[in-house]
C-alpha cells in the first residue's frame, strides 16, 4: 500500500486532531503518501481531496475540533452515492483509509468495504465512549472533565440557593459520560438510558436527602434517558413536589470543544499510528481501540452491533456515596 486517505466524520471530539495529526506523521514515517479528505463522506463523493505532510498537521495536537471538517452524509448511504466516492479514491489513487468517527462512521465504512473492497481501519473518535471493542474513545475524557468542571460550579450555586439542579449531559445511548459525573460530581441521583430509573424513586430520594438534612441536590441526566431529558424529568418531579425550588442546566455541545486532555491527546496519538499500521498489515474494515492496554483490532460490525456495557457497581456507588 502506497498511498492512503484520512478522514473525520459524525460528531467532532476533543482528540479528533490529535488523531489527524499520528495518521499523517506515521504514514510519512513509513514512506507512504496521505491524503485528507475534508467532510467526511460528503467531501468523499466531491473529491475535496488534498495531499497531505507533515508540516499540514503541525501546532494542531492542542486544538479541539477536527481541521478535516465533519458532515453527516445521507447520500453515502445509498449505492449511488458511495459508487462517486469510490471513484473518487480511485482518481487520487488511494488504496485504504483511515476513518475517525463513531458508530455511523463505521457502519457506513463496512458497507463500503464490503461493495468496493477499500480497506478501512477505524479510530473510535466520539465522546460518548459507547463503542464495542475498546475501553475508552477519543474525546471522552475531555467531555467527562468538561462537564464535571461545569457540575462542580452548578454545585457552588445548588448549595447557596438551597436548590436542586436537574443537569442534562450527553449520552444519547449511553451514561458513559453521566456515570463519573455523578460520582466526580458528588450527585445525588443519575440517570441513564441502561438502567431504570422511575420518576417515583428520583422524588423518593429527594425527599430521604431533604429528611437527613440535605438542603441542595444534583441530579445528572443522560439525555437519552428514557424518561425524557432534563426539562421533562424536572417537569415531573416539580408536579409531585411543587415546594421544590428546581432549576434545569442542559451542558449540551460545550462538552464536544476546548482543548483534548493529556489522557485524549495519548489515545488519538496511539490509535492513529495503530490506523496506519493496520492497514500495512492487512486489516480490513476494523476499528482499533484498546482494551485493558492493549491494543486490539475489532471488526466494524461487533462496533456497533454489540452493546458495551457500564459496570453496574458504578450505579451503585452513585447511591451509596449519596447518603
């Protein structure tokens, strides 16, 4: 293999640059030409394609975003579409690719791979870690500590006001992210999209925290959570309790910018050289992630159809640390 593309696609995340720039500089160390590919699949199919050196990838390490650009493309998912981005490569000449994403990404490179053969090793880049096949993804402890900085203030004014705070986090399927803000953030309750958690149990727990003296509370929300998000959730207790002095604060997309942690910048760093490296060895549309350390290769399809499950003992300490 002589010459490969990289590409950015679905939701950005804090480390997607990191990622950008490994892909780019182990591809130059192996003497192999590199290619970005701005918007994802959509610049795919126009062919905004553009050799890339070394020097295009300098001073970005740092920088939060991805410089590629991102876009979610409907017209790669039909057959027409991803015979013009086929095409495409084959005009510029390049033989694999390096796809950062999540689940959309990927499920979007195996059909590629399985109707034109152009292999495809994965970079798990999302912030809401809920990808089969590696213990952590690129932007998810960035997005963790951007949105516990942001509880940790919530909570100064939850206690001077004597409140409760309903707080809204990301986490469309998932509470990777609610999970250690709960517990980071010292919440009373947290809710997530894996477990079940009733509107009678949350005003049960307010009402034994109120009965112990508790003057604020903090409830974390995933905003995939079954019962709704945060402003419904809120809507509902404040019914049964209309005593209550409650305020809503949904963090929203403040958790997919800023600069990557130390943490994200070594992930993106090691997974984008082990993206090039797999494919000099043979891989064929698999994601690499890591799993207790190590480096593993897992293929696109387990990515997404198996669900990675949160430890439930987490929950567990969410309840035990709030007494």
């Amino acid at each position: 293999m002589k010459r490969i593309g990289v590409f950015t696609s679905g939701g950005d995340a804090p480390g997607m640059n990191a990622c950008i720039r490994a892909v780019v500089r182990a591809a130059v160390y192996k003497g192999i030409e590199v290619y970005g590919i701005r918007r994802g699949y959509n610049g795919m199919i126009r062919g905004e394609i553009f050799k890339m050196e070394s020097s295009s990838v300098s001073n970005i390490v740092q920088r939060g975003g991805t410089i590629l650009k991102s876009a979610r493309s409907k017209e790669f998912m039909t057959r027409e579409g991803r015979q013009k981005a086929f095409e495409q490569l084959q005009n510029f000449g390049i033989e694999g690719l390096v796809a950062i994403g999540g689940n959309g990404s990927f499920t979007g490179a195996k059909l590629f791979f399985d109707e034109f053969g152009i292999p495809t090793v994965g970079a798990p880049g999302t912030i809401d870690n809920d990808l089969f096949g590696t213990d952590y993804t690129i932007g998810y402890d960035t997005a963790v500590n951007t949105a516990l900085d942001a509880i940790d203030k919530i909570r100064d004014t939850a206690d001077s006001h004597e409140r409760v705070f309903f707080v809204e986090v990301m986490g469309r399927d998932s509470g990777y992210i609610a999970i250690p803000c709960a517990i980071g953030g010292g919440a009373e309750i947290v809710m997530i999209p894996e477990t079940e958690t009733t509107i009678p149990s949350i005003i049960e727990a307010l009402r034994t925290g109120w009965n112990r003296s508790k003057t604020s509370s903090i409830v974390i929300i995933a905003e995939g959570e079954v019962e709704g998000g945060a402003m419904k959730v809120a809507a509902k207790v404040q019914e049964a309790l209309p005593d209550m002095d409650a305020r809503v604060t949904i963090i929203g997309h403040v958790q997919r910018g800023g600069a990557p942690t130390a943490f994200d910048r070594l992930l993106a760093s090691r997974l984008g050289i082990a993206c090039v490296e797999g494919l000099l060895d043979g891989h064929k549309s698999v994601m690499a992630g890591l799993i207790n350390s190590k480096l593993v290769y897992t293929p696109f399809e387990e990515t997404f159809t198996k669900r990675k499950l949160i430890n439930p003992n987490f929950t567990k300490m969410v309840e035990v640390l709030s007494v």
